[in-house]
C-alpha cells in the first residue's frame, strides 16, 4: 500500500513529459508519461514512484494536506 500527499503542479516541462510539483514546501521533478490527460499549472496530483498517477479534485487535496499537517503537529509536539 502507498500513502501518496497530495501535490501542486507548479512548473510544465512538456518537451520531457515532466512536471515540477510542491508537496508541503518540498519541489521535485516527476514524470508525467503516466498521464492520459494534460496537466496544468495549479492541478493537483497523487504521485508513486516518480510518476504522476492522477489528477485530483483541488477541495479534496486541500482537506488531505490539512489533515496530514496536523498529523505533522502532533507527531512534533509528541516529541
């Protein structure tokens, strides 16, 4: 089973099939050969293994950063 956070599309690299994608602060490069359908700036994505494998509902990402930012906090503060 994969535990995948939701990333922002913030950067198309269309000559490589690639896009550049924020995940709670970090950026990275991933492929997008996976994809049937062009991706945008601003979409919001599920990655796995370096590969975006969907595209989501922006509302549903929004609530699952959240969540996983208040795992984050509780995990700090358990320490």
């Amino acid at each position: 089973m994969c535990l995948s956070i939701p990333s922002q599309v913030v950067e198309l690299h269309e000559e490589e099939q690639s896009v550049t994608v924020e995940t709670m602060g970090v950026k990275r490069k991933v492929s997008a050969h996976l994809m049937p359908e062009p991706l945008e700036i601003g979409d919001y994505v599920l990655i796995h293994i370096g590969f975006v494998m969907n595209k989501i509902d922006k509302a549903d990402a929004l609530e699952s950063i959240k969540l996983y930012n208040e795992i984050v906090e509780k995990m700090a503060a358990a320490e």
